[in-house]
C-alpha cells in the first residue's frame, strides 16, 4: 500500500518534469541579442534568420568518378549518376543558363568537385555560385548537372537531349596514364566540349 501512495505522489512530479522539458524543446521567448523589434526565439534564429544565414558556409566536397557505360566511359558523381554539361552554358562565364523548372530536369552538381582516388582528370574541377549561394561544381569552366531520368548508376538517358545536354568522355575527361599514348573512342554520341 505504502508503495502505491509514493507512486501517485511521485505522479504530478513526474508531469511536472515532463511538460518543463516538452516547453524547454520548443525553444525560448526570452530576447535574444540581435533579434530586433521585440522577441525572437532561439531556435528561429538559429534556423532562418538574416543573421544565421549571413554566416559563411563551406561548402561540401563532391568526389567525381569515371564510369563505364553503354556510350563509353563518363564523367560521373560517387554515387554513378552520369554528370552533364549544356550547351548554353558560356565556358568560364562562371554563371550558368539553366534555371527554374530547368533545374527540376537538370539537377546541379552541388559542392566542389574532387577526383576520386586513383581518377587522373584531364580537365580543371572548379565551382560557381549560383544566385542563392548554392555551389555547383565546374569541369573545365563548365557548370556540371545529372538527369533527373537517369534512375540508375551509370545511366545516359541526358546524352545529347534537346542537342544541348552532354556527357563529359572521350579525351576531356581521362588524362592518360604516364607513358601511354592517349586514344578517343568514337560512340557516335557527342561528348566532351
């Protein structure tokens, strides 16, 4: 009996806790410094505020690959998906002409690009900033982009779209390995620039 008083006293404290650690989650409405014309809670300003974002971002490296598909082989990300260039990109313009609904098709390459280890690209990885602050990753001053339609690693469904959508291959992509002579294979697709 004795046991079951203790355990309905304990109840209300326990609810007690509770409902402090639920109002502790949900952030604070205390002011915070540099939140202006009243109260702003932390969480808000850690997430979206003009302050929070003005912080400089780094951003995330994105490891490029060379594979083997149908067409030859292509530039592609880490994860297989084949990467493209567009023709109405300017080369170096560090801008890019694909935007909007645009992108929903034509998905960037987020981040800047690093070859993956042992890949020896004869073209230069760099990036631009898109409107937004979004980093793409370049190859050769041009910006890198999937297909969304490319569902599967290593496919090439993009290759040649509209004439304006390229696969990055031939002797623009690979450096030869010291000592060999390099050779372009000929896919009857238009590749590299």
């Amino acid at each position: 009996m004795r046991s079951s008083r203790l355990g309905s006293a304990l109840l209300p404290l326990a609810a007690a806790a509770v409902v402090t650690c639920l109002a502790a989650a949900c952030g604070t409405t205390s002011p915070v410094a540099g939140a202006a014309y009243g109260t702003t809670s932390a969480a808000a300003m850690a997430a979206g505020s003009p302050s929070a974002s003005a912080a400089p971002k780094t951003p995330a490296k994105t490891v490029l690959t060379v594979r083997k598909t149908r067409i030859g082989s292509v530039l592609a990300t880490s994860a297989g998906q084949t990467v493209y260039w567009f023709g109405k990109d300017v080369r170096g313009s560090g801008k890019s002409a694909c935007s909007g609904s645009c992108l929903a098709a034509w998905p960037v390459v987020p981040g800047t690009p690093v070859a993956a280890a042992g890949v020896r690209l004869a073209g230069k990885l760099g990036t631009i900033t898109r409107p937004g602050g979004i980093v793409q990753a370049t190859y050769n001053g041009y910006p890198l982009y999937t297909y969304a339609m490319d569902l599967t690693a290593g496919q090439t469904l993009g290759n040649d779209a509209a004439g304006m959508w390229h696969v990055i291959t031939g002797a623009a992509l690979s450096a030869a390995p010291a000592g060999a002579s390099p050779t372009a294979t000929s896919t009857g697709t238009t590749a590299g620039y």
